[in-house]
C-alpha cells in the first residue's frame, strides 16, 4: 500500500504550488547576496584522510544499525544516536565512562549507535522501556573479541551487585544484568566487529530481558551479513561522498568533514540520530529518499525520480503547518517555498527561524536562516547551484 492515496497527494502538491505560485516576490531581480551560484567542487574526498575514513566507516555501520521499534514497536522515542567515534578515538557519551576507559588504546575504525525509548526522556518515569544498540569497528577478529571481553568486564566491575548470565542463542555474547534491576547489558564479537546492547523493561524479569537482547542480537547480526568492513590499509582512501553530493549545496563554510556538519547519511543512519528514528525513517524511506547530505545550516535529500522529489517536498509543507508560516518566496522561483517558524527555539544555536525548500529534479533541498532576507538569498543561490548540477 503507498503511504497516502492518489488524491491525498494530489491534493497535497496542489497546495505547494498554491504556495510557491503566491509566495514569490514582486520584480524580476534576483537577490543572492555574497553566495555563490555555481557549484564549488572540494578536495575533501580527494587527498587520503584516515579521520575522515573513520566517519565514512561510521556511516557505512549507520547504514546496518538496528532501530529499536524493530525490536519492539513501542521503543520510538529518540534518545540520541550516531556516530561514536573519530580519530582520536570514542567521541559519544552513549557507552558507560568504564567501557569507554576499557577502550583506551584500542585502534576503533568506526562506530555508529541507534537509542531510544517508549517515551522521550524523563529522570523520573518509572514504567519505561529503553534499548541501545551500538556497532564499534576493529581491525580485526582477535581485536574485537578483545574488545568486546574488555568493555564488558569493565562494566561488570562498575557495581558490585552485577552478575553474569547466558544467552541461550549467543553462546558467545558476554553479559551481565543486576538481580532486582530491569536492565540487561551484552556484547557480541562478530568477526572484526563488537555489537553492545542494553536494555531496559518496566519489570526486573530476566526472561523478558534476554529475549529482548535476543532478538536485537539476531536482526543486528542479520543485518550486517552483507556488511564488508573497509580493511585498514584503505580506510584512508574511503569516500565520504562518492555520488558528489556535497558540492550540490551552497557552500557557505569549510568543506572539512563532520558528521553533524558535513556529510552524507543513508535514511536509516539519518533516522537513528533523530527526535523520532520510527517516523522519520518510515516517512524518508517511503517517499523514495535514498541519501541525505548535511552541510551546516543546509541539507539536500536525494530522491528516486523528479516525482518523488515533488511529492516528498509537498509533504514537508504540509507535516511542518503547525510549526511554520508560509511567507514570500524568491520572484520568479516557483522551485523556491519559505516558511517562517511560528515559535522558534531561542536556546539553539543554530540557524532555524525562516526556512526554504528547494526542489529541483530528484533533489529536495532545505535551507535555514534567522533572517527572512537571508533565506531567501540563500534560497536563490541554492537553486541556482542545484541548475548548475550538470
């Protein structure tokens, strides 16, 4: 069944062109201001890079993990998610401080997590449900096995209560769980990699506790059987964005890779870093997404076909209505429609008060500014850039 019928959607594009047909500006010049309006090609990809290998590896496991309402339907809360580490080593606080230490001085190739819970974060909830699945890469079997013996034993030692138990179907997973205390913590070495899961259930009831491991254990391991981690000698030659993605956004900073300011996720990876990893993946994989770029205050969302593209662009207007106002676009830029935010976040940092989509061929691409004025150039440059492709 398609995610919404023939004539929803119709309805829905009938909107985004009503917009984009009145939001536009009188005249017929267009603004760009300082950005440029040709696409800028960088030798981010070019010149080899073992920090930017790891965060492509990273992203490659994000492609594999595991997203917890897989598991357990209820669990589609995001609790955080991402990349793990960089080249300096575990970057993300998603492991305990024991098993972090534990990792001292290992070589980590990459590592990506999916978190989340039945609802969003609450110190006080007492009838919860929270998984945690994490893939670290290592360079080989003898060091993943290492590792994995490592990080549990560290933890396990982090409380003196912690006893060790079995899991019937992963003979090989090493875990332990705290009698009266509703987690569970394991981790499997499968070949050259370490899979942790931590689970929490309502009740401290063991049963219910391995077999929620389980089966994260079984959809992880099945999911990564058609994973080839990247040899050592060539993660450094390893391309953050083959398909040249990147240079289709504006470029307004440095092309220095980052996996929260420039870089390229496949949906899944994008979903488990998300508010709400369920949704988010149903509603990109769905619609025909295949790839997302993030470079700073832009992102571009690559489509299956021209019609995808449309479609995907009618359903941001129309999800985002009660969180945004359609305001004047760019004149004679019917690709081009903007909204402004009804209750911006004061606490963030980031640009996110007046927002544009841009839809050219497969490619949807999405611009932020705090400023009206600004978006709308940068809007305009955007599609300009997106003209330039070929």
């Amino acid at each position: 069944m398609r995610y919404r019928s023939g004539r929803f959607a119709v309805a829905a594009i009938g909107l985004l062109l009503l917009i984009a047909a009145c939001g536009g500006n009188s005249g017929g010049t267009i603004d760009y201001g300082s950005y440029p309006v040709h696409r800028i090609e960088g030798d981010f990809d070019q010149r080899p890079s073992r920090a930017r290998g790891i965060l492509a590896e990273s992203l490659r496991l994000g492609e594999r993990i595991v997203l917890a309402n897989e598991v357990d339907s209820d669990l589609s809360a995001g609790r955080g998610g991402g990349v793990l580490v960089d080249s300096s080593g575990l970057t993300d606080s998603t492991l305990s401080g024991p098993q972090r230490s534990a990792l001292q001085g290992y070589s980590i190739l990459g590592g990506y997590s999916a978190l989340a819970g039945n609802k969003p974060f609450d110190p006080a909830e007492t009838s919860k449900k929270f998984l945690a699945v994490s893939i670290l890469a290592f360079p080989d079997e003898q060091t993943a096995a290492a590792a994995a013996a490592d990080m549990e034993h560290a933890d396990f030692l982090s409380n003196i209560d912690n006893a060790p138990v079995g899991l019937d179907a992963y003979p090989t997973a090493i875990s332990h769980w705290r009698p009266g205390v509703p987690t569970l913590g394991s981790w499997l070495s499968w070949k050259s990699l370490v899979i942790r899961v931590f689970a929490e259930l309502p009740a401290p009831d063991f049963g219910k506790l391995a077999e929620q491991v389980t089966k994260t254990l079984r959809l992880q391991v099945s999911a990564l059987e058609r994973f080839t981690p990247t040899p050592v000698s060539e993660l450094p030659a390893l391309r953050l964005d083959p398909d040249g993605l990147l240079p289709l956004l504006v470029k307004t900073d440095d092309y220095t890779p980052d996996d929260r300011t420039f870089a390229v996720y496949s949906t899944r990876a994008f979903a488990a870093a998300s508010a709400k990893p369920a949704a988010d993946f149903e509603a990109n994989s769905s619609r025909g997404v295949t790839s997302i770029a993030v470079s700073h205050n832009k992102m571009l969302y690559r489509l299956r076909d021209a019609a995808a593209a449309t479609e995907f662009t009618a359903h941001q207007v129309e999800a985002t209505q009660s969180e945004y106002l359609p305001m004047h676009g760019v004149a004679n830029r019917n690709s081009i429609v903007c909204a402004q935010a009804k209750q911006p976040n004061a606490q963030s940092a980031e640009a996110s008060r007046f927002r544009c989509l841009i839809t050219r061929g497969e490619y949807v691409a999405k611009v932020y500014s705090n400023t009206d004025i600004d978006v709308r150039r940068l809007a305009a440059a955007q599609d300009s850039v997106l003209s330039d492709r070929q």
